[in-house]
C-alpha cells in the first residue's frame, strides 16, 4: 500500500494487511466485509472491521451529487483513491476504473489501471462487465494488475439496460450472466461483485465460479457483502434501496446537531465564554 499514511499512533493495535491473494483465498472460509469508502477519516473508521475498502464511482453521486455515475472522471478517482489509501492500514483498497476509461481497448484499460495504481497507492482496480471484458481482465492481470470484477446490474451500462431493475428473472439473461461470472473468473479476476441480480442466481453463480462472489442486492449465499457506507449508515437523502439494511441514522444526527448549534448561534449561546481566548492577565510588578 502507499507509503504515504501517517504513522500509527502510541498504542494502535496493529493488524496484517488484507491482500489480493488473502480475498481470494477467502472463498469457502468466511464472508468477506466489504463497504465504500471515498475520504480517509471514512477510511480510518471502517478500516479494521472491513476486508475489503471500495473507492466506487458511487461517488459521483454520494459525494458530488451527480445523476448517476457516467460523468465521474479518473482525476476524481485518483484523488479519493488517494485518500482512502492514506486512510486504511488493513483493508485491502480497491479503486473503480470510471465509464470511458478502459472501454476502448485493454491498452487503454492499462493505461487507466496502472495510473490509479500509482497515483492512488490502492491494492486493485474494479471494472464493470462480463464476457466482453474478458479479454481486458487477462490483459490486465498478466502484466500485474489485480482487477476485482462486476457483474449482473452494472451501473455504468444503466442507460443501455434501461434501468436499475433486477437481473436474471428471465431465463435467457440468467445464462448469460453465468456465462459472464465464468468468463471473469477463467480472465483471472480475484473476486467479483455480483449486483442486483435475483438470489437465486446469485447463489448458483457463487456455487459455480471458484473466486469470491460479493453480494449487493444479491444473496446472502455470497462469499461477502459490500454496501455504499452512507446508504448503510443512514447519511444518504431519499429513496432507499431494497437491499439496503440502514445501521444508524447519521443524517438524522447531522441534522439534529445543525438545529442545536443553529439555536444556540442565533441565542447568542455560542460560543460561550469556555470557547474563547482571553487577554492575559496583567504582571504584577514585585515591590
């Protein structure tokens, strides 16, 4: 990892860093705890509970607002790579290769890849797609880029799939995504997310390939799990998604919090007299 982080404090408790070769050994063994992460004092806070930290392009939105995550650039991705790197000690860091910049050509995905690598310090990149981006993955890997795969919902392809509605009811779409988990796995992916796809799917597909399967609106089957951490923690405005189980209610938090410092602001409350600096006192001269 970077070797940019700070130095551990006086009595950290230290903890081996998870590794590429350490998730996908994981099949099998225990449920790999995965969240996103996209600042490094999120970073810090998720750090040892987690397995596996992802700077998604879920960004765009969560972070920026977007309607979606097709405009989010590599310059973005690297710089809360960056952070998230300098943030986490043990989970291994994993950074999104953003719509436009591995399509063209596996060349192009290198250049992409190797970019966030270096700039980010990160473990791995993720890239989205199936059986089409294969030959991307291979071209990765065998020239020492760790690539973390996803398929099923893909969120960079909503437009082309007309939605963000689940995958694999239908027969024929089931098949095909199957065909797009053997495909990454047999390209040399470490592990794959498999999105929004229906939990029967989602288990056979884990049952079938031999990496780490990591579930999101998937199945419990999965060999982990990763959620969007402010969806999880309650810090995300609107419409909750179905697969979303909300552990805390930070916004809700925020807000009351705003609503307090707001009243005591605006009763002159704040800042009290413990909140400010004071002339010294005066010496008194010895007589």
């Amino acid at each position: 990892m970077s070797a940019r982080r700070p130095a551990p404090e006086q009595g950290a408790k230290a903890s081996k860093p998870i590794t590429v070769s350490s998730v996908r050994n994981a099949k099998g063994v225990e449920p790999l705890v995965c969240l996103t992460a996209y600042t490094a004092p999120v970073a810090q806070a998720l750090d040892e509970a987690c397995d596996l930290l992802l700077v998604g392009d879920s960004l765009g939105m969560v972070i920026y607002g977007l309607e979606s995550t097709i405009p989010v650039t590599l310059d973005m991705m690297s710089a809360h790579g960056a952070a998230v790197a300098r943030g986490a000690r043990h989970a291994l860091v994993v950074v999104d290769l953003p719509f436009g910049s591995y399509q063209e050509s596996p060349a192009q995905a290198f250049r992409s890849a190797s970019r966030l690598l270096a700039e980010t310090g990160c473990g791995a990149v993720k890239l989205e797609g199936g059986a089409v981006m294969a030959e991307t993955i291979n071209f990765l890997t065998q020239r020492g880029v760790p690539v973390l795969a996803h398929i099923g919902l893909q969120p960079q392809s909503v437009n082309a799939l007309g939605g963000y509605a689940a995958r694999g009811k239908a027969a024929a779409e089931a098949e095909a995504i199957v065909a797009d988990a053997r495909a990454v796995a047999d390209a040399g992916a470490f592990a794959m997310v498999v999105e929004g796809v229906v939990a029967p799917l989602a288990a056979r597909i884990t049952a079938t390939v031999r990496v780490p399967t990591i579930g999101i609106g998937a199945s419990a089957e999965c060999d982990g799990q990763i959620l969007v951490t402010e969806d999880m923690m309650g810090a995300t405005f609107g419409h909750v998604p179905k697969f979303v189980r909300r552990y805390a209610d930070v916004g809700g938090t925020m807000r009351a919090a705003a609503e307090a410092y707001a009243a005591d602001v605006r009763a002159r409350r704040f800042p009290a007299e413990e909140h400010l600096y004071g002339m010294p006192k005066p010496k008194i001269a010895a007589g």
